[in-house]
C-alpha cells in the first residue's frame, strides 16, 4: 500500500551530513590524487548507523501508513484509528503527506479529506501550506470543486501562507505531477481570490501560472475582469485583459462586454467608436472596438513593440480589421520614429485595395509638425 524509501535518504539532515563528511575527503584525492586519505573511511561506522536508524525509521513510519490506509476499506471510524494510532507519532508530516498521496484517486477524495481534518485535530497542528496543496489537488481532480474552495478560502482567509497567495501556487507546483491533477486548481484559486476582492493576488496568481506554462480559462479571467471593474481600478482591468491574450486565452462576449462597460466608466468608448469611423468608414463589433483601444493604449504608454506583437495575434485570430490593423501599425512606427517604414506599410495598405483614412494622414502630420 506504501512505497519504500531509498536506504540514502537524503532529505535526512543527520545522514547527509555524515555522507557529506565521508565523501569529501575522496573528492579532495580525486581532485589531487597526492593528498593521502589518512582518515577517509572514519565516518563509515557513523554512515552505516545513520542507515540502520534511518530504516527503523521507516519502518515505523510505514507501519504507521498501512494501519490508517487498511482503516479505511475496514470502516473503521475516527474513534478506532485513535486507539489504533494511539502510540504513533502521527504528527510527522511525512506519514500524513505519504497517506494523502496513497488516497489520491477520485474515489477516495472524500477520505482524504476526512484524514486531512481529523489529522490535525488527534495531534493538534496546523497543517501547513504544503499539505493544503496536496488535498486540494485531491478535491479538484475529483471534481469536489465546493470542498476544495472551502479549503482555499482557510489558507487565504487565515493567512496560513504568511506571505501572500504565492506560496500556495508553488506549493500546487510542486505537487501537481504526484497528484496528477489539472491546470484547473489554479482557476479555481483565481476564482477564489476573486471572490474575496483578493484583486492583487489573484493577478499574482495569473502572472505566475501564466510564467509557467498554465492557461487559465476564459471564466476566471472574467471573473477576475467583472470584480476589477466593480471596483473602479480599469487600468488594472486592461493589464488583466492584455494578459490573457498573451497567454492565448481568448475572450468571449462577456469579457468584451465587461471591456466596453469599463470604456463607458472611463468616458473613452466615444472616441475610440469615432477613431474607428474614422479608420474603415463603418461601425464595426464591440470585439473590435475594445481591442483597437487596448492596442492603442499600449502604444501610447510607450509599450510599441509589445503593442505590435499583439496586434498581430489578434490579427490571427480574426479579432480585429485589417484596415485597423494597418493603420495602427503605421501609427506604432511613427511612435517609435520609424518613418521609412511608415510609409512603406502605408503603401502596401493602398496597394492591398485599403483607402487612406484620415487617422493615418493625422498620424503622418503629427510626425512631421514635430
């Protein structure tokens, strides 16, 4: 029912620090082979002594493992496992981090669960960060999302992580293969935070997944956007919204809805209707108005080249007009003073059948009047 641990364990401070002893003086010979091993293999004994203790060790740790993991097909309730563990030292986060892991399977979520709360309560701990990461894991990959939510909100609520959100998501890293759980956890996190107005932490979570290699789903980047708004904070709004696209996670009506509601807060959707009339003659979709305006924000903080790249995955992605799309590149470049080239993607834009508008001719005068 449990795994062995390996004979060198590592992550004992007593045995690695004789292991350490031992090898040095060899390495010290390898490296010059004149230096005599006078007394290389004194630490020997101590080595091999640290392994016997190490084994009893484990062995009573495992003992203590299969008494609890066999309580469960055998029914046995809370009351019997104390008197059965009575004389182990439960509190050792190993043997409950190593039961956790042996009820990791969906149809023993329930148990976990049950363990997690009764292991603190029979030896009177508080669990730490890590070990709530294990089982919230277990509760998602179960799909048991209220448990699991519950469980987030103790750590967030009761500032078990002592230093923010972060530590909660490393320590879902850091046990996310041996539970074998799901990019989900971490939406449901964002969501949480969200829920609570937890704002800075929640776009700490979406940073950090995001540097990983996580995509969120469009809900809790919706979520994350609706309570911002609510809160009066749109230029956090826009940085949350230029995230998800970054990392390849495209809004839907209702992120552009949200958007538009945070332009009409800000008094700008008029002018970015009007830039718009001005670029391709005709009204266009509130998809393509909230993404002009992010774009041209961001080159008009400075951000071109970013700007630019992005322009170009919405272009790939059929989120924004051409005749849009070109005029803000010319614009881009003649924010970056890059004329020649200007010109030269206002030419291809009149020789690919586009009319010039009036935006890029502003654009062109204001460059020149400099």
């Amino acid at each position: 029912m449990h795994s062995s641990q390996p004979l060198l364990d590592l992550q004992n401070p007593q045995m690695c620090k004789v292991f350490v002893e031992m090898l040095q003086p060899l390495l010290r010979r390898i490296i010059n082979p004149n230096i005599k091993l006078t007394h290389s293999l004194d630490n020997i004994p101590r080595f091999l002594n640290c392994i016997s203790k190490a084994a009893e060790e484990e062995e009573k740790t495992a003992a203590a493992i299969t008494v609890v993991c066999k309580s469960f097909p055998n029914n046995l309730n809370w009351q019997t496992l104390n008197r059965n563990l009575k004389k182990t030292d439960i509190r050792n986060s190993s043997i409950i981090n190593r039961v956790l892991i042996q009820l990791k399977d969906p149809p023993n979520a329930k148990k976990a669960l049950s363990f997690f709360h009764w292991s603190s309560h029979f030896t009177n701990i508080t669990h730490q960060t890590n070990m709530y990461a294990l089982v919230i894991h277990i509760l998602v990959k179960a799909k048991l999302i209220k448990d699991a939510s519950a469980l987030i909100e103790s750590v967030l609520t009761r500032s078990v992580t002592g230093n923010g959100v972060l530590p909660l998501v490393h320590s879902f890293m850091n046990s996310y293969e041996v539970t074998g759980s799901s990019p989900f956890v971490f939406d449901v996190l964002v969501q949480i935070c969200s829920k609570l107005r937890m704002i800075d932490e929640a776009i700490d979570v979406c940073v950090c997944v995001g540097e990983h290699g996580f995509r969120l789903n469009v809900i809790s980047y919706n979520t994350l956007l609706h309570v911002i708004q609510k809160s009066d904070k749109t230029e956090l709004g826009w940085r949350v919204y230029e995230h998800m696209i970054e990392n390849r996670t495209y809004p839907n009506e209702k992120s552009v809805e949200i958007m538009v509601d945070a332009l009409c807060k800000e008094g700008k959707l008029k002018k970015f209707v009007d830039m718009i009339d001005r670029i391709d003659q005709k009204r266009c979709s509130p998809k393509v108005i909230v993404n002009t305006c992010l774009v041209f924000r961001m080159i008009d903080e400075g951000r071109i080249k970013d700007g630019l790249v992005l322009l170009k995955r919405m272009l790939m992605r059929n989120m924004i007009l051409d005749t849009v799309s070109c005029s803000l590149i010319v614009y881009g470049k003649i924010k970056l003073g890059e004329l020649e080239t200007a010109w030269k993607v206002y030419d291809e834009m009149v020789m690919r059948g586009f009319k010039a508008n009036s935006f890029v001719h502003t654009s062109f005068i204001g460059a020149y009047c400099l």
